[in-house]
C-alpha cells in the first residue's frame, strides 16, 4: 500500500500540543487512581482494625506507618485546661458553630503523654458569652473516640484560608499555625487528634465511620484519553478531506 501524506504544518503543531495536554491531563488522572485507590484501601483497613487501647498503641501504630485515620480508640486520663482551649470554626446549616479542642493526658506514664482531643460543639453565642458547659474530667475513666490525621495546609491552602485570630481564640483549622500547645510535654502527639464520642460505653461499641471519598479518576482519565483520541482521528480526516491523504 502507498500511503501519500502531506500535513498540514499550522494544524501539526496544534494538534501535537493539545495531543501533550490531553494525554498529561490521562496520566496525572491515572495517578491520581492509583492514589486515591490506595488511600480507600489504608481507611478500609483503619477503620475495620481493631480499636486502640492507649496513646502508646497508637504512638507505635504511627511509628510504624499503619493507617490510623477513622481508627477507634480508648484512652484513660484526664480532659481538661481550660487555658489550652481552642476553637475552630465549623461550617454546620442553622448557624455558625465552633468545635472545642482540649488536651487529653493519659494515665499510666511516668511523663506526660498528651494528644488534643474534640470534646464538644458550641454555637457562636456559647462561645462569645463563654458560659458554655466547659467539660472536664479529672477522674481517670476512659473515653472513646476516633483517631483523626491532621493534614497540615499546603501553600495555596494557606493563602486562602481564613487567618486565626489567636486573641478571640479563632481558628479555621485544627493547629492551624502549628503551635497548639507549645508549653505541654514534648511527648503531645500533634500530627494526629481523637474526636471523641461522650455517650460511647466502649470502644467497640462504636459504629464504624466510612469517610465519603469518590473516586472517578478512572472515569475522568478515560475522558481525556477518548478526546486525545478523537483529536488523531480528526486531525486525519480534515487530511483526507483536502486531498493530503491518500492511500
């Protein structure tokens, strides 16, 4: 077979740089699969594991790369410090709402061993006129909960997220600057915090939480693939069209 083909120089260069975005835009989705497929799998296997049973465990579990976020937990020692309370904004219909941070001490350890714990939800007027019901626990009973991972905010993130004000004690963030208890222990576990669950009896008694993550990368990744596609054939079509293909 004797193929004749002229291209068309203007719609060459075109096409080939819409070709390299299109074909980018299908690997970068395709990593984002891959991602994202493996980011279900570590929840999956986070919130099916059995629950904690001490900051210790889940010291060693973060140590070690096990995915703890959505675990449940149960942690015995002391809610309280009323002077390392933080409030961070929560977006919730019917109002404007804060949830309330505390550090949680555990028990059983010769030094202090501290990771921040979510203890309540407050309304504006609760928070302005501080005569919410402050929770404290001085006895040493467990509490329940789960164990959440702080992504810390990434640059762009950082541009537009609302700026604390540390004086009203107002954040948009869990440690939004990084310095959430800064004269506590230096064995206070920051990276990760346990939202806890006051009516729990134990830990396993705690519904397991499934996060809502989508994942239609493989469905966006075949969408730009199928236009880079389309585009080849086209671009051969307009050829054949004005006589610059043949065969």
């Amino acid at each position: 077979m004797n193929i004749k083909f002229r291209p068309m120089p203007w719609l060459t260069g075109i096409v080939a740089v819409m070709l390299v975005i299109l074909i980018s835009l299908g690997v970068w989705q395709y990593q984002r699969l891959q991602w994202k497929t493996d980011l279900l799998a570590e929840v999956e296997a986070s919130v099916t594991a059995p629950p904690l049973t001490s900051l210790e465990d889940l010291g060693r579990a973060i140590d070690a790369g096990e995915p703890v976020d959505f675990r449940r937990i149960e942690i015995k020692g002391v809610i309280g410090g009323e002077l390392y309370e933080y409030h961070v904004f929560k977006s919730q219909a019917g109002g404007i709402y804060w949830d309330v941070f505390r550090p949680f001490q555990a028990s059983g350890y010769a030094s202090p061993r501290i990771i921040f714990v979510r203890t309540q939800t407050i309304d504006k007027t609760q928070k302005s006129d501080n005569d919410f019901d402050r929770f404290f626990r001085s006895e040493l009973e467990p509490v329940y909960g789960y164990v959440r991972e702080d992504h810390p905010m990434g640059r762009v993130e950082s541009w537009v997220k609302s700026k604390p004000n540390i004086e009203k004690n107002r954040w948009f963030k869990f440690n939004q600057n990084g310095k959430w208890g800064e004269a506590l222990s230096s064995t206070t576990i920051r990276s990760h915090y346990v939202e806890l669950d006051l009516d729990a009896k134990s830990a396993e008694a705690l519904p397991v939480r499934r996060p809502t993550i989508r994942n239609n990368h493989r469905d966006y990744m075949l969408t730009w693939f199928s236009f880079a596609g389309l585009l080849i054939i086209f671009y051969f079509l307009i050829h054949k069209r004005a006589g610059r293909l043949s065969w």
